[in-house]
C-alpha cells in the first residue's frame, strides 16, 4: 500500500446557516478574518503559518463538511487524484494561501482535501508563553503574571475528531492517503483487545509531532465529534474561558486535562451547536512512542477537572 505522508493538519470546513454569526463566535473564539468574507465563504485564522484554519460555507443547514492536510509535494497531489473517491487536482481558488488541492471523499461522504504549494501566511504577532513557577523549578523572576480577559489567540488547527461507521475502513483510507499512524487505541472494558477508536497522527520519524491530529471512533452516528485549536498556555485557556462566558456563548466541558494526549481542554458549542475546543499543553511524540490500548472507561479519559457531560460520548 503506497502511502503519501501528510506535513499537518491545516483547516476544517463547515456550513452554517449564518456566517455573521458564526464569524463573531470565532472571533470570540480567537481567529481573525484571513480575507474579507464575501457573504458566501467565510476563512479565519490563527497566528501561525496556516492560510486559514476555519471555513464556513453558508448554506441552508449546518453541517461538518470536512478538513484539509497539507501534503509534501504535487506527485503526492497526483497520486491521490488517482485513487477511488478523488477528484482531480486543481487549484484552490478563492482560497487564502491558493495552492493546488485534491478533495476526496471519505467513507461517510466528509471531504478530505490534500494542500501544496499554499503560500504561508505571516505568523502574527503573539505573546510570550508565561512561564510557570513550580514547586521544583522558579522560571519567572521578577516578573507578575498579567492576563487580560480577553480573546485568546489560537495559533493553529490541533486535531479533530469524526464519528465513523466503520473504524477500520476509515483509519485504512487515512493511513493510505495520508500515511497517519496511530498514536494509542480506545477500546471498551467488555472487549480490551478490540479498538473501536484510534488516535492518529502524522508520521515525522524520530521528528516530534502532537500525540494526535485526528481521534477516529467507530458508532453508528457518523458524525464530526469536535475540532480542536491550539492556545499559548494555561493562562491563554482559562482567560479565554471567563472571556467566552462573559460573551454569553456555551460552555460544554471544561477546562481539564485528558488522558490520552494529556492535552489541558476546554470544550465550547459554537452557536450552530458543534463542539469546538481550546488546548494546550498536549503531548508531543516519534517514532520511539508505543502505542497502547485503553479500554476503560469513558470518565476515566478525563484526569481531572470538568467531567464531559453524557452526550459528550454519544
Ligand atoms: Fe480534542
């Protein structure tokens, strides 16, 4: 099976009923237009390099549409526009950052693109992670800690998370065009040896990539789960927590810190109802991590904070 390695997740893409609406959360949210929107396509994104991290479509109802990986080079392009379910290779007009893309169909119908040849954006301007005084180690000297309640800046796509019908139809089709590896196996107490989710990642050898770019989890409601976005630090989530209340806009779970990751969450419901999370302090790996199996349960996925209500595992 030839594989086609991805660099990282770039962007996710959804319909919304209005974009005025949704551009406001995200800017609430920490995003920033990447262009004027037109009325139609709305692109924000963060400070880092990426284009644009978010896409919205107005449309008549509110679905998840898909998400974008960039890929290393346009034979890479070429060999996907080939295989089952690609379109052709084309430009990517309209788009922040242009390029060439292919968009593919996943099974469940979500649109996967590959990205080369996008321009990078300039990083904007972002401050400095604030270090933390710990008990076994003073960093910050003569320096107070001052947050503003305001916007937390997200600086890049992390992850996101799809609801399959098939697991193992669906990490194939990835690690085929994308060539992610897993990074650990959810399972259920009742059957510890089946994985019925698995967390991806991009394979950068010995190189340190995030513990995951995408979570894919077997059900019978195939669905997008969340997407997550990456903060400067801890301060940068929970200002951005008491900001986004303040600002009135639903809180769903948060803020804790995950077991498989180990990332520090905050999980917010944009205003169609889609589950958007903030992060930080996630883990990094290569091609030393071992994957493991986890086959506990739901509540044991969070080490401590906020317990994600019922529906969070729906
Ligand atoms: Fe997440």
């Amino acid at each position: 099976m030839t594989t086609h390695h991805a660099i990282d997740a770039l962007y996710v893409r959804y319909q919304v009923r209005d974009l005025a609406v949704m551009e406001s959360f995200l800017r609430d949210f920490g995003m920033v237009p990447a262009t004027a929107s037109d009325g139609h396509r709305l692109f924000m994104r963060g400070t880092g390099e990426a284009p644009f991290v978010y896409e919205a479509v107005r449309g008549d109802d509110n679905r998840f549409l898909g998400a974008g990986f960039s890929v290393a080079d346009a034979a890479t392009l070429e060999r996907l526009a080939a295989l089952p379910g690609s379109g052709p290779v084309e430009p990517a007009t309209g788009v922040p950052g242009g390029g060439q893309r292919v968009r593919m169909r996943m099974p469940d119908g979500f649109e996967i693109d590959a990205v080369h040849g996008a321009a990078p954006a300039a990083p904007l301007p972002v401050r400095d992670a604030i270090p933390l005084n710990t008990a076994q180690a003073k960093p910050r000297v003569n320096t107070a800690v001052r947050i503003a309640r305001q916007a937390s800046p997200v600086k890049r796509l992390g992850h996101f998370v799809l609801h399959v019908s098939d697991h193992q139809a669906s990490v194939a089709w990835l690690q085929q065009r994308f060539g992610l590896i897993a990074s650990d196996y959810l399972a259920i107490p009742d059957a510890p040896t089946q994985p019925i989710g698995t967390f991806l990642r991009v394979d950068h050898g010995d190189a340190l990539v995030d513990h995951h770019c995408m979570l894919v989890l077997g059900t019978d409601r195939p669905g997008v789960h969340h997407c997550s976005f990456e903060v400067s630090d801890l301060d940068a989530v929970m200002s951005a927590h008491d900001f986004l209340l303040e600002r009135g806009h639903t809180l769903d779970c948060g803020v804790g810190r995950h077991l498989l990751g180990s990332q520090i969450f905050d999980y917010w419901r944009d205003p169609f109802g889609f589950r958007i999370e903030h992060y930080t302090d996630g883990d990094v790996v290569n091609g030393t991590h071992v994957p493991t199996i986890f086959a506990g349960t739901a509540d044991q996925t969070t080490q401590w904070g906020a317990k994600p209500p019922a529906d969070f595992f729906e």
